[in-house]
C-alpha cells in the first residue's frame, strides 16, 4: 500500500513542502516558549503548540515531522498534568475513543503521544518511564484495535462531528503502519480478537470488520505480511467459508443453488462443518444461516447437527420443534446469523423446560413493537431485516450468552447487570421486560411496595441515550435506567448507601438483603475495613461459609483502577461464584458489564477471562485480589459463616492490595488499623 505520510514522499521545493516547513518552523518556536515559560504559565503556551501540530499533522508528511520532534514535545512539558503524561500506563483500548473525539486538542494530543512511543520504540528517543518493547507492544495493539482507520474514508458522523480532524488519526495509522510493518500488527490483531472471542461477546460486529480486515491484508498484494498472518485462516474462514461448498465465499445465492442439490450425506457434512466453525470461534457465518433456513424443510436430525448440540439440547429441540423452527424461520436471516448461535446455546441451556418460557417464546416471535422501538432498532441496525427479526435474535443470543451482555462505554451497568442476571436466573422475568419495553414503550417496577413507571421519571443516569448496544439492551436499558435511578433519588436522606435498598429491589428477591460498605459516604474514607473483610469471607469464601455455594448470582461493587493502582471510578458487577481454579487457587468468578474484562487493575491485579478455570464470559481473580476491590456486597443474613477462622496474616494482604491502589487516598487517620473485633460492623449478620 502506498503512503504519503513519510517526508519523502513531498518533493522540497513543491508549495506543499514549503507550506509543511513554515508550520514545522512555527511548531519549533511555539515548543521553545512552551519550555522556558514558568510553570505557572504553561498552560497559557500549550494550545498554540496544539493549534501549530494540528495543522503540521494535517500536512503530507506532518507525521513525520512530529515523530522527529518527540522528544522536544515531552521536554516542552506538552503531556504534563493530562492522562498522557504517563506513557507507561495508557491503555491501547481506549485510544478509539481519543481519536474519534470531537475536541480537536484530545485527538492532536493523542496523536503527538503516540508519535512519541513510535519514537521511543524506534530508539531515537529514551523515555525515562517507557522502554522501546513496551512502546512497541502498546502502538501494535493500538494498530490492530484501530485497523479500520486504514482501510475506510470517515462516516458520515466522523465527518459531522470531527470535520477535517477526521484526516489525522487516518494519517496517523497510515504512518504507524509503514514504520511498524503490518507483519506486527497482524498478528496481534489476530491474539486480540482470540482474546475478546474467548469471553462470548453478544456484541460481535466490530470483531466482524476486524476479521474482514484481515481477509482484506491477506488478499491485497500491495501489502507485504511476511510470515504473520498464519492464526487468522480460522477467523477468516468461520465467517467467509466455514464448509466445503461455501469455502470460496461464493455469495449468498449461489449457496442457496447449490444447497438445492445436495444429497443428505453432503448435507451432513455441510451441517457438522458450520457447528465446528461456530462452536469453536462463537462467530457465525451468514452461510450457516442459509442452511440453517434450509434445513427446516429436511430434517430435524440435521437441524441438530447443524446447532452441533449435545443431548441436553437435542431433546430441548425435539421437545419444543415447532417453537425451534419458528425461530428459525422469523428470526434467523443472514443479517442475524448470531441468531443461530444464540438458538443452539438456549437449547444447551435447556431453560425453555422452564413452564413460562416457551409460551413467552411465542409471544416474542409475533410481538408487535411499537413505533419508537422499531426507529431505535433501525437507526442502529439498518433495515436488512425487520426490527422484530433484529429483536428476536437479540432475544436468543441474550438467552443463550447471559454473561455476554455488555455496555460498552455508557454509564449504564447498573441496567446492564440486570439484564444478565435476569438471563441468567429468571428468563421469563427478562422477556416480560422486553415485551413491556418494546411493546408498551413503559415498564413499571415497584420501590418498597411504591410503582415506578419508566416514562414518568425523571431522566436516568446516562444523559443522553445509548445506541451502541446489543438490540435487546437498545431497547429495554433506557426504561431500566431511568428506573434505577428514580430508585435511586427515593433513597435521599436515607443515612448511608442507596445501594443498600435500590439493588435487591431494582435485580430481584435473590440479591441479599444483608449489606456492607467500607466507604464512608459522606467523607468517602475507608471505614470497618477488617471487619467487611472478615464478613465477605463468612459469607463467600466456601472455606469460611461451610462450603455453601453461592446459588444466586449477587450484586456488588468494585472500586476500578488503572494499571498503576490509581482510583477510576465505582462499578457495578455481579459474583458468580468461588471456587478452585485448575491451580487450586481459591477465585473468585465474577460477571464484568464491560465488553471486555480482562482489565489490569495495577499492582499485579489482572483480570483473567480464560484459563483459570473461566465459564464463557466469566472474569476471575484469586479472592484475596478481589476482596481488595470490593466496597460494596450484599449477603443472606440468615447465613452464618466463621468469622474468627480468617487470620489475620490473611486480612493484612487483602489490606495492603487496598492500600497501594485504591484505598491510598482514602486511608482514616493511622492507616489501616487491627481488627476492631468479631461483629464490629454496622450491618454483621446476628
């Protein structure tokens, strides 16, 4: 692929190179200011030197220029007091975000970060805190999380929010991708997407495109690969040909002839070929879609083979066929393969044994929704399908991967967490919600006995509303969301928490109403630390609570962190379960809301999604980590655990993760203090 993003590439005595050079010699004088001013004027000289880099960035050849101005930048003090003042401990992912930001100085001093770590990985520059790997390792997986800036000109929406700033970040890459090699870019693309696979996202386009990147590399002889590339023929093939008949991606209609004319041995094949690729990768091909679509007027037993289900599903199947098979023929299309596999994992579940589930199946596919619902769901899905299609494989894939619900980067996990959690335990209880949210466009819950109705409130905790989700949650989170939070302002002048009575009647009868914190809401210091430690262990940990597994999924809260340890934020989570990972390590497993959980919280806190013994869209980590994070739970008061068996050897790691992260700036005077004594806290069950 060729690039005009390197100095050579504008000829020196063209207006082009003149007009680079003048920007460049203003840029050098801006950050010659920047240095000698005093500190306490520096932040009067940056948003010249930001103004002058976006226009040097906006130039062929501007990227160039700045790289080989990285270290000027950083003497000039152009990173101190932001976010990117730390090289060592930004996170790639959150880089798409910076780029497409519609503040101009956020995307130019994004860029200028990054033009510094190539840089530093190239060694032209010595960063004190960022070593040339760590540099490298960081641009290659911002590279590959952002391959998409590559290969397509700005949206209609880049270019209404960003205007010309849309250009940069394409320069950007297009720079980062001559000087790194796409070989390295590649391949951790294709370890990324593994990695996010393994954890069954329902949200699974933006891995589509990434995967379509790669089949676009491969197949473009401009761009040299070398002998990367290798791990993605599976990804490539579970979307674009995961069978015989299909492997040269022929197109949908010359499947669909193709399909007419195969005999029962070709189409067992065809069948067992599409179940390996979905099972193994959890993507599925609009192809599987067709034979599945075909299948229902041959042979149930194909159907089977084609679902790749066990005998649990099998019989599911058989027992609800013409339920499955209306499924399949109203809300399974090539725009909604997910559908497939989010059917096969329902059958798995075998929930539609359930007495009000299968009838509420059939309520969902004949569903009639409601004008405002239909707009949402074609403003973000397109009208490929219909809106009740689009809904209805949401519906199956929500069913079938309870744990794969995500939120993306919307303040909505309390929503997000419900949704899982009424999956995963009460599935009748999530498809009455969607038929009052879709149907009804209101859904009413009740606050101690009070109703609360979605469109009487007031506005929620998301200020504006969330489009970037799975079709399901487009539709239902913004009734939910406003209801938490009305929830949330009956609590007022409540002393204390408002989780403490908003969780267990927001999720449900099985969330605890026992509660701890150990956070003093009104000065925000930790407080009663050893003994929410010594309660939390009672309760969870199966050596302290009589081996008494945990039977309902449980609400919490975990206080975020970065990888350096630093406070980000309170987050609402769910506790699966603790148990022995293959190591014989006690874990707790958790349900994260975020499309990604695999998170290092600094410290060597680092969230596993696979590996240790993680069920499909589980997050883990050993207890003593995860107690370290916790400051809120709710617990059975009923149960009694054996608080004096935790030693204090025990309590005192739990403290010092705390200590070092989160918990720094919030220490009572005299630091984390000895136990205080057995039933200590406030709310210790009697």
């Amino acid at each position: 692929m060729t690039t005009t993003n390197n100095t050579s590439s504008t000829n020196a005595s063209s207006p082009e190179a003149v007009k680079l050079d003048g920007l460049v010699e203003k840029l050098d004088e801006a950050l010659r200011l920047l240095e000698q001013a005093p500190a306490f004027n520096k932040v009067a000289r940056l948003p010249r030197v930001l103004d002058t880099a976006r226009r040097v960035l906006l130039k062929d050849g501007g990227c160039a220029a700045i790289e080989a101005r990285a270290e000027a930048l950083e003497n000039a003090g152009v990173f101190d007091g932001s976010d990117w003042a730390t090289p060592q401990h930004l996170l790639p992912s959150l880089t798409t975000h910076a780029l497409k930001n519609a503040d101009a100085n956020v995307v130019v001093i994004e860029a200028l970060s990054e033009l510094r770590l190539l840089a530093v990985s190239k060694h032209t520059f010595a960063h004190a805190e960022a070593s040339a790997e760590h540099a490298h390792r960081y641009l290659t997986q911002a590279m590959a999380l952002n391959l998409w800036l590559l290969f397509t000109p700005p949206t209609e929406a880049e270019r209404a929010t960003q205007g010309r700033l849309a250009q940069i970040p394409r320069s950007l890459f297009q720079h980062l991708a001559t000087r790194i090699g796409y070989e390295h870019i590649i391949d951790t693309l294709i370890e990324e997407i593994w990695r996010i696979l393994r954890q069954r996202p329902l949200q699974v386009e933006a891995i589509k495109q990434m995967v379509t990147q790669i089949a676009l590399c491969q197949a473009d002889p401009t761009i040299d690969l070398g002998a990367s590339g290798q791990g993605a023929a599976r990804l490539v093939s579970s979307l674009f040909g995961p069978t015989l008949a299909c492997q040269e991606d022929p197109g949908i209609d010359v499947y669909r002839q193709r399909l007419e004319r195969m005999d029962h041995t070709a189409l067992q094949e065809e069948a067992t070929g599409f179940a390996r690729a979905m099972h193994d990768t959890g993507l599925v091909s609009p192809y599987h879609a067709v034979f599945l679509r075909h299948l229902v007027e041959e042979s149930d037993q194909l159907i089977v083979e084609a679902l790749g289900l066990s005998s649990t599903g099998r019989d599911c199947l058989l027992c609800y066929r013409e339920l499955v098979l209306a499924l399949v023929r109203t809300g399974v299309y090539p725009a909604t393969a997910q559908a497939v596999y989010g059917l096969a994992l329902t059958l798995e579940r075998g929930i539609l044994y359930q007495p009000p589930v299968a009838p509420a199946m059939w309520r969902q596919i004949g569903l009639t929704l409601s004008e405002w619902s239909q707009a949402r769901l074609t403003l973000s899905y397109g009208d490929a399908v219909s809106p009740r299609a689009r809904l209805l494989e949401g519906v199956l894939c929500m069913l079938g991967l309870p744990l794969g619900v995500g939120q993306g980067n919307n303040p909505t996990c309390q929503s997000a967490r419900a949704l899982s959690m009424w999956s995963y335990n009460d599935p009748d209880y999530l498809l009455q919600m969607v038929v009052w949210a879709a149907r009804d466009d209101e859904i009413i819950m009740h606050f101690e006995g009070q109703p609360i109705s979605s469109m009487a409130s007031l506005s929620g905790v998301a200020t504006e509303l969330p489009i970037d989700l799975d079709p399901v949650s487009l539709i239902v989170v913004p009734h939910l969301d406003r209801i938490y939070a009305e929830m949330g302002r009956r609590c007022i002048g409540r002393e204390g928490d408002p989780h403490r009575w908003v969780n267990p009647e927001f999720h449900g009868w099985w969330s605890g109403r026992g509660f701890c914190i150990n956070v003093d809401v009104a000065t925000g210091k930790l407080i009663d630390v050893d003994a929410f430690l010594r309660h939390f262990y009672a309760s969870y940990h199966p050596y302290y609570n009589g081996n008494q597994p945990l039977i309902h999924p449980q609400p919490a809260g975990i206080a975020v962190t970065n990888s350096a340890g630093h406070f980000i934020g309170w987050h609402a989570i769910s506790m699966l379960r603790a148990s022995l990972d293959p190591d014989d390590q006690m874990r707790v497993y958790f349900y994260n809301p975020n499309n990604d959980s695999g998170q290092d919280w600094g410290d060597g806190v680092v969230v596993s999604t696979a590996g240790s013994g993680e069920r499909f869209g589980e997050a883990s980590l050993p207890f003593e980590q995860f107690a370290s994070r916790l400051y809120i739970y709710h617990y059975d008061t009923l149960e009694h655990g054996e608080l004096a068996t935790v030693s204090g050897d025990e309590l005192s790691r739990v403290k010092g993760y705390i200590s070092r992260s989160w918990g720094a700036e919030r220490l009572p005077a005299g630091g984390l203090q000895a136990d205080p004594g057995i039933g200590a806290h406030p709310h210790a069950p009697r």
